[in-house]
C-alpha cells in the first residue's frame, strides 16, 4: 500500500459556531490569546472557530482540551446534531464527493448519519431511546440504515451485543436496568450497526469505574481494528487519547491551539497550553 | 553502499513555557549516517540527548533544523519534515520503536499485545498468535504468563513483551531503548541474538545501550554523545 496525501475520508475548512449576534471582528478578538471566547463588543460567544483538519480512513483522530474548549461543538456539527455557522466539510464518499455536506437537505444528511457514520455520546441517554429495549434500540439504527426483516435484524442485533459483550439473554430488557458500562456498550452495539466508515466518540468512558474503562477501551480498540473504522474521539482524558489515538488535535478557547502525532503532543509539546496541559497528567 | 539513514546537522531543543521559556539543549549539529544492515549503539552518560536523538528519528520529537533522511521503499523521505499522516504510515510498514518502558492498553493479555502487529497488518488471528507464542517462548517467558496482563508483570519481562512486540514483524529500521537493561544474563544473551537474527533477515538497527556486554556482542558501531554532542 503506498502513502497518499489525497485519499482522506474527511475534510474539515474553516469550521465555525457562534451563539449570539457576532460582529465582523468576533472571531479576531477570541481564542487563546485572549483566553477567552467571548465577544468583548457583542457578547456572543465563539464556540468554535476556524477548525481545519484532514480524517484519513481507518485513522483515530483524537479532540483533547478542557471543558468549553469546544471539542464536542465539533463532533456535534459533524455529526449534524447542530447546525453549523460557517465552514466546510468533505466527505469522500459517493455520491457526496465535492460538496460540503453542510449544506445539504435534511433528507441527505440524514441518510449520512444512517449510513456512514456512528455517534457515541458521553451520556448514553443521548445515544439510547430508554423507552425502547436494548435490541429495539439497535434495531431503529438498522431499520434507518435500510433492513427490514425481523428475523436478519434480531440475528444481527444478538451478534453485536456478542461482539460488545452485553450478554444476549438481555435483548429484550430495557437499557435503564443496565449498569453504565454496559449502557456504553449497547449504545457502541448501536453506533457501529450500520458499519459506518466514521464513528464519534464523545467522552466515552468518562463517568466509569477503571475496570469498566478499561473493558469499553479495549472494546473500542478492538473493533476500530476489526472494522478499519475512522473514528474521532473526544476526550479530555489524557491517558485515553494515549491509548487510543494516532493523532491529536489540542483545543482551547475554540481553536486549535497544537496538531500532531500523539507520541510528539504527549512527549514533546510545543504550545505553552499543550505543556501545561501534559504537566499536569496524574 | 547508499545509507539507509542519513542525519544532516540535526539539532533539537526544548522550550520550556511554564519555566519562563527556559531552553534546554538536547541535540547540538549531529551528524551521521547508517548502513543498510548495520547495527549502530549509541552510547553516552544519562541526558546526553541519545533517547533524544532517538525519538527525533521516529518523530515523537520535532526536531529543528537539519534533516533526518530516510531511504524508505518509496524512496528517500525527510522524515524531520514530512507529514504527520506520512509518518503514520512508515510507522505502520517501516519503522518500529521500541521504548525502554512498556505503555500498553490495560487488560490486553501479554499474547494479544505481541500479536497486535501483526493483526494491524492484517495477518490471521491463528497466524498471528502463533507468532506470537513462538516469539514469548523463544524470549524464555513462561507459559503461564501468557494470558495474563502486562501491567502486572515483573520489569524483565515487561521488558520482554516489549521486545517480542518490536521485532515479531522485522522492520526495515528498528529503533531500541535498552533492550536488555533489566534482563539476566541469559536472557541478555538470547535477546541479543535474536536482534542480531533480524539482522540477518535484512533489518538496521540503532540500539541505545549501557550494557558492555550488548554493545561487545551486538553492535557494529558506536557512536558517542556527550551534552548532545556527537564526540567519537
């Protein structure tokens, strides 16, 4: 297999999220050389502001900063759970090639969302419907994606809550009389139903117990290598972003403040932020 | 004969932002080239910038000024310069390093972490273990360790694993951090040959060592730092 610079799955340009009523210069006067991404003429707030990156296929991608720094903003815009307020974004993909998919109908981002990509949240009451059972919830994602026989869709549901380890006998039970662990793990059964080539990954083990942590961990190791899935994981845990990923993107106040292999922003970071940051592993 | 790895006035330094921007020298113009199927030891007293030197050759440092050159399968490739994806992919088919602590993901048994490069290749399962189990054995790690966790092993064998997992796959450049620092004499010994048997099968190898016995018996060439100063 030769390297090819131009064979990336995904293309982020100039992404951008405002809330308020920005002026011309809002982006100019936020970010980390004012430590802060509030507006001091409007008051709006920048969220997130001229995020540039390349997804290569089968490449973990790692988002690292604290709180507010506006890495799940990100994730949420790719994913279409909130809309955009400038930028580009590429999917190599048939037939959305050359076009920024943020500025398609709701119809096709939708049959994005079903088919190409796969979204864990954090709280996995966003990522599950608890009204419906563990295999229901599964089943919605493969209905959306296209299947519709009973009979394949229960198969095929009992084998990825095998491959996630949720024992099967609990297909019909409901996800609010799981632990979190295996919540996370019902809502990662659902996520990669429809073999997407894009999964998110937000704060996925932040809130376990370590031996949890480490099981979802190697869950998702496991799979991202059985899959050769791109996945982008959002993560303010260092230790998690070390493991899992192969490269990082570092946040605050809404830009990317440092980008690069993940060894190199562990071992030796070059922007003030990145330093403090890496010093202050436990 | 074309030097597999050729480093042109190399030097690297760190700037410190929450000391004030205090800057530490590691790597002051190095110079030097590597043979294709030569083992190099770098050597030289502890801080003297040969973990540096070698972290810069894989990346994990960013070097500044100078050139790391690199005589890859898809021709030379200026590895303090080129991109992070490509690095990614030399990483995957090239270039192997192997660090002097091991870092792996918990609850991962000693087997699958041996295993792991070979199944990012795309070997078998089966394949792979098998592999696996015949590098483990041949390193004299008993059996019953096998599928158990790294984190809770000794450090001679952690540093083992680490070992079997840097060479199960022979790389065309293998970069080594005291392979056989914590390790008993026999052990040593097998650990040396079975670099100098990658050797054989067409590997370069740069090997950091203390260790006189593993610089006598394993290395070619040594080439000494001293304040990150190449002095032979």
């Amino acid at each position: 297999m030769k390297y090819n610079s131009e064979n990336w799955l995904l293309k982020v340009e100039g992404l951008t999220k405002i809330y308020g009523n920005p002026t011309q210069t809002s982006i100019d006067k936020t970010g980390p050389l004012f430590d802060s991404n509030i507006c001091p003429d409007s008051g709006s707030i920048v969220a997130c502001a001229q995020i540039d990156f390349e997804l290569y296929p089968g490449e973990v991608l790692g988002i690292v900063g604290e709180s507010g720094s506006g890495k799940s903003t990100i994730v949420k815009m790719l994913y279409f759970d909130m809309e955009a307020s400038g930028g580009k974004v590429l999917f190599n993909r048939d037939p959305y090639i050359g076009k920024n998919i943020l500025n398609l109908s709701n119809q096709s981002k939708r049959a994005i969302r079903n088919h190409l990509m796969g979204m864990v949240y954090q709280n996995p009451r966003d990522g599950l419907n608890f009204r419906f059972t563990s295999g229901g919830n599964i089943a919605e994602k493969l209905i959306m994606a296209g299947n519709y026989n009973v009979g394949t869709i229960r198969d095929k549901s009992k084998q990825l809550l095998e491959k996630t380890e949720v024992p099967v006998p609990r297909l019909d039970d409901l996800p609010a009389h799981f632990s979190g662990g295996m919540q996370q793990r019902v809502q990662i059964s659902k996520a990669i139903a429809n073999h997407p080539p894009l999964l998110f990954l937000d704060e996925v083990t932040t809130g376990l117990d370590v031996s949890v942590q480490a099981k979802v961990l190697d869950l998702i190791r496991e799979l991202q290598q059985e899959l050769g899935v791109a996945m982008i994981v959002v993560s303010h845990d260092l230790s998690v972003i070390r493991m899992l990923t192969d490269r990082t993107l570092v946040m605050k106040n809404g830009r990317i403040v440092e980008k690069g292999l993940t060894d190199q922003i562990l071992q030796d970071p070059q922007h003030p932020y990145t330093q403090l940051l890496v010093s202050s592993i436990l | 004969m074309q030097p597999i790895l050729e480093i042109v006035n190399l030097n690297k330094s760190f700037t410190m932002h929450i000391l004030q921007g205090k800057i530490i020298e590691a790597l002051v113009d190095v110079n030097f080239s590597v043979a294709e199927g030569e083992i190099i030891g770098l050597t030289g007293k502890s801080g003297s910038g040969k973990s540096s030197l070698m972290k810069c050759i894989y990346r994990t440092y960013l070097s500044e000024g100078g050139k790391i050159l690199f005589q890859s399968n898809e021709g030379t490739i200026d590895i303090a310069a080129a991109g992070d994806n490509e690095i990614l992919h030399l990483r995957k088919t090239e270039i192997n390093y192997c660090s002097q602590f091991l870092s792996v993901i918990p609850r991962v048994s000693a087997l699958q972490v041996v295993a792991q490069p070979l199944l990012k290749k795309g070997v078998t399962a089966d394949l792979a273990n098998e592999k696996a189990m015949q590098t483990l054995k041949a390193l004299g790690l008993q059996e019953t360790l096998w599928s158990g966790f790294p984190v809770t092993f000794s450090g001679g064998e952690q540093q083992r694993i680490n070992v079997a997992r840097a060479i199960i796959d022979p790389p065309k450049l293998l970069l080594i951090d005291e392979p056989t620092a914590s390790l008993d004499p026999k052990t040593k010994e097998v650990v040396i040959e079975m670099l100098l048997a990658l050797k054989k099968l067409g590997s370069t190898i740069v090997c950091i060592s203390h260790d006189e016995f593993t610089l006598d018996h394993l290395v070619n060439r040594r080439i000494h730092l001293d304040k990150g100063i190449i002095i032979n």
